[in-house]
C-alpha cells in the first residue's frame, strides 16, 4: 500500500526520573503527490515526529508505515530511507562533505549507484535548486540559504517519494527563505514528490493543500489552510497567528465582503478582490 | 588559530600540480624509503637539489616554505647538536666535558638533511594537491587493505569530515571568543594562567556544540543511508598521464641508486 500511514503513534522519551511524552495517538495518512504541512510551535513534537518517518526514532507505541513497510524493522531501513528524505533544520550540521559535487553525489552513492547515474543525479540535483556554478565550492563559503539549497539537493539527488522538510527555513534569510518554498512548490507541481513541510511560521506553509496542526504532541487541528486558517479563535488559543493573508479576508469579511473559497495563490485573490 | 595556514594548498598549474595524487604520494614514499635507508651524505645532499628544483618548479613561493623552516629550526638545531657531542669518535674541539666530534657532525649532518628532506617533501605534496585529490589518492592505493579487514573507507570519510569542519569550527572557536571578550575576558594577560583560563572559556563551549554538532551530523548522515562505502565519485577524478608512469620510473631509479651507493 501506497503513502505515509501513522497508526496510534506515541512516543515518550525517558528523562532522568520520569517520562516525557513528546507525542501521543498520532493517527493520519499521507497519500503520494500530497503537499502537507504541519504547524506547531516549539517542543509541540514536530521533530519527534520527522526523525519516526524514517526510522531515527522508533515509535514507544503504535505503528509506522512507509509504502507498507514497517520503520520498526531494520531490514527496510535502508528502503524506507532511500523513498524518504529528510532535510534538517540547520544547514551547517547536515552538509557532510568538504565540497558541494561530492555533497550531492554522497546519498546516491550510497544507494550504490554507478558513477554515471550519480554524475547525472547531481547535474540535476544542482540545476532543481540553481547552483550549478557553484559546483566545485567548498560548503562553508556558501551562505545559508545556498547551504540549505545544497542540503535539499543532496535529498533531491537520491530521488525520494516523499520529501519531509524540518524546519527548512528557521535560520535563512526572507529571501532565501522564500527561494526554498518556490523550489518546494516547483518539485511537488513538476515532480510529483511528496511534500512534507514541518514549521512553526504559518506563512511557511501557504502552499500546502493540507494542515496539520501539532500541540502538546497531539493533532490539534487537521483540514485544509482555509478551514485551518479561518478558525483564528482556535489557532490564537495556542499561539499562533494566521498568514498575512487569512487575516485580510477575514477582515474583509467581518466588514461585509464576501470572498470566495477557491483561491490558492495571492495573485489569485488579488484578481478576485480587484474584480469586486 | 592562524597558524592551520602551514601546508595549506597554494593555488597553482604548474606539471607539480596536474600530477596524479597517487604519483605524488608514491613519490613521497620512495623519498621516505630512499633517505631514511641512504648513509651517504652526497647522495642525500643531491635528493635535497631534486626537491628544491621541483619546488621550484612547482611555483610555491620560497619565502612561504623558508617561513614554515622556521618552524621546525629548533628540532633540526637540537638533532644536530645532540648528535655531534654524543656520537663516540675522533674529537674535533672540546666544549667542557663535552666534545664534539668528527664523526658526530658527519651523522649530525645526514640526520639533519633527512629531516629537511622529509619536511620539504610533505610540505610540497600539501601545498600542490586539494585536500580531496590527496584523501582519493589516498583511498585508492590503501584500498586493497579492506581485503584484511581494514576499513579504508572510514578512514577517508573521517579525514573528509575534518576537512568539511575545519573551517567552520574556526569560525565558531572565533565568535565564542569575540562573545567572551564582550563579557571582559582578557585574551592578552601578561599571567599566562589566567591566560589559559580564557581559552579554556573557548575549548569548553566549542567542545560542546561540536558534540551536538556530531549528533546532528550523525542523523544527516543516517538518512542518507550512509553505510561505509568506499568513495567511488571522488576516486573518478584521478587520471593517470604519462608523466606520472614516467615520473614514477625516474623515481624508482633514483631510490635504487641509494640503495646500491
């Protein structure tokens, strides 16, 4: 079976004189091609949760499937990491080699590739995130953004189904940080990869077409950024305040206009409001 | 800090840089062989030209080599003192109850050029070859050991890893310093213990986050399915030519004459 299943999940972690529970009866399913993003502030276990899809961390309770196979089991360890990518919050811990080309060709050589099937993996790799001049450069010249546009290449570059973003942007600049969400669109609209994009920044996850919202390591709130969004009472209750965006039709709408629901992009709405 | 800069790769096109690895590190070898097994002082004082004529020839700027001499002038004063006063033989001049003798400047002096030797060597390998190009060279002619059960590979990985971390671990060594500083430590006390105390301020915080820093590196790594292959994609790179099959024989050579002198 096809997808990311999460069945009854907790996971507690032992501290020194009793458990901490970072997640508890976490059930849902991601199909492929899906464009998902899961909301929750700090220590609200998004993490916990990114290391249990590929097997970093095993589940206390419950079940995790990738494609069917259990992350449980250490014969599929390697499959399930090779279908799922991760890519980490800091772009300076997760770069493992001195030179970008070498960076990028490290996943597919481990997936024991042959060298021509690795060369081309890293041109295309490169050319998804736009740094093929940048090739040859040792990481640490880079600066963060492109450092991070490196680490989603080196993910990239093993081809996964499903891509599982941890806090991409935390440390980039608004720029960088914009350049990585369009890369992010780009791939899951042209490639039809998975998109899994975990984040505390509501404006982060404009693109996903499906919310999930963590608190306390339960599922707070699920549906679409509109449904999510448009419930401001609820999402203030936990801190978190709604895009830009979602606050504007609100206000619209509090002051008597009327706006529809089938808008996905600002452009679009821009178009809708203009029309009125 | 500032002084990682000794043996740093040079920028260059010279021959000495296009070399293969593998050829530069064979040579190196043969150079370690033949002076280490060669008495013969003329014949060593002729292998010194060959490497001065190479480094020549390689462009590195002499005065950058001259300065990293300096660093080792002491052990090199040290060998041949100890040598020319302890070596039992024919006195040349008497310093107090000590005396130096003929036979003693002659082994001082060979012990001496081997060292300058072996350091003009290394420092020529590390300044004309990429750190990468030097651990591919590396990886594939120690390759064969995986045959007897010795991980090459890790090995190679480890060293890449440090090349990766060098840089940045200065950079962090220096901002936990500029922070400390802002907070009024004194990196300049006259008192070398106190001295020392700040910069166990900097050791301290930098061998914690490089903990974390392992930690984090660790996972990355784990998620990409590392599993302790050799590293085929950088080991592409090396090209034999035919000035390193020639260069290799004329090497050969030469290490063969010292033998038989």
């Amino acid at each position: 079976m096809d997808g990311i299943q999460l069945i009854d999940v907790s996971k507690e972690f032992k501290t020194a004189d009793s458990y901490k529970v970072a997640l508890s009866s976490i059930n849902f399913t991601i199909h492929e091609g899906e464009y998902i993003g899961i909301l929750g502030l700090n220590q609200s276990g998004k993490s916990t949760l990114a290391r249990l899809l590929n097997g970093l961390l095993k589940p206390t309770r419950g079940r995790v499937l990738i494609n069917g196979m259990d992350t449980d089991s250490p014969q599929q360890l390697k499959e399930i990491r090779q279908l799922l990518g991760i890519v980490f919050p800091n772009p300076d811990n997760q770069l493992i080699c001195p030179i970008v080309e070498e960076e990028i060709a490290f996943g597919p050589e481990n997936l024991g590739l042959s060298p021509s099937e690795v060369h081309k993996r890293v041109s295309w790799a490169l050319e998804i995130v736009g740094m093929q001049e940048m090739r040859n450069h040792a990481p640490h010249l880079l600066s963060g953004g492109q450092k991070q546009k490196v680490a989603l290449a080196s993910v990239l570059a093993m081809e996964p189904s499903y891509l599982v973003l941890d806090e991409p942007t935390s440390m980039l600049d608004p720029l960088s940080r914009r350049e990585v969400l369009e890369h992010l669109r780009m791939i899951n609209q042209e490639n039809h990869m998975t998109i899994i994009l975990i984040s505390h920044n509501p404006e982060d996850l404009m693109d996903a077409k499906r919310l999930i919202v963590l608190n306390e390591g339960s599922i707070y709130m699920q549906g679409t950024p509109k449904e999510v969004y448009g419930d401001m009472g609820k999402l203030g209750a936990v801190g978190l305040n709604p895009p830009g965006l979602y606050q504007l039709i609100q206000q619209l709408e509090e002051e008597g206009y009327r706006i529809d629901d089938n808008f996905e992009t600002i452009p679009q709405l821009v178009e809708k409001i203009c029309q009125k | 800090m500032n002084d990682i800069k000794l043996g740093q790769y040079v920028h260059g096109n010279s021959l000495i840089h296009s070399l293969d690895p593998r050829t530069k590190i064979i040579c190196c070898t043969f150079i370690v062989i033949g002076i280490l097994s060669s008495h013969n002082f003329w014949y060593l004082l002729a292998f010194l030209g060959l490497i001065l004529v190479a480094i020549k020839y390689s462009g590195t700027p002499l005065s950058s080599i001259w300065r990293s001499m300096r660093g080792i002038r002491y052990l090199l004063l040290i060998t041949f003192l100890f040598q020319a006063v302890l070596t039992q033989g024919e006195a040349v001049f008497q310093v107090g109850a000590l005396s130096v003798t003929r036979e003693g400047v002659v082994i001082g002096l060979i012990n001496l050029l081997r060292l300058v030797i072996l350091f003009l060597g290394s420092i020529l390998l590390l300044m004309t070859t990429t750190p990468m190009k030097l651990s591919a060279g590396l990886e594939f002619l120690l390759l064969p050991l995986n045959k007897i059960k010795i991980p090459v590979q890790y090995f190679t990985t480890i060293i890449s890893i440090a090349f990766r971390f060098i840089p940045t671990l200065v950079e962090e060594s220096l901002s936990i310093k500029d922070a400390q500083r802002s907070r009024g430590a004194r990196f300049d006390s006259p008192k070398i213990l106190s001295n020392l105390k700040s910069y166990l301020a900097i050791l301290i915080p930098l061998l914690a986050s490089s903990m974390l820093r392992a930690e984090d590196l660790a996972e990355a790594m784990d998620s990409r399915c590392y599993g302790g292959n050799p590293n085929q994609y950088r080991m592409r790179t090396l090209k034999y030519d035919r000035v390193d099959i020639y260069l290799i024989i004329f090497m050969a050579i030469v290490l063969l004459a010292g033998l038989l002198i």
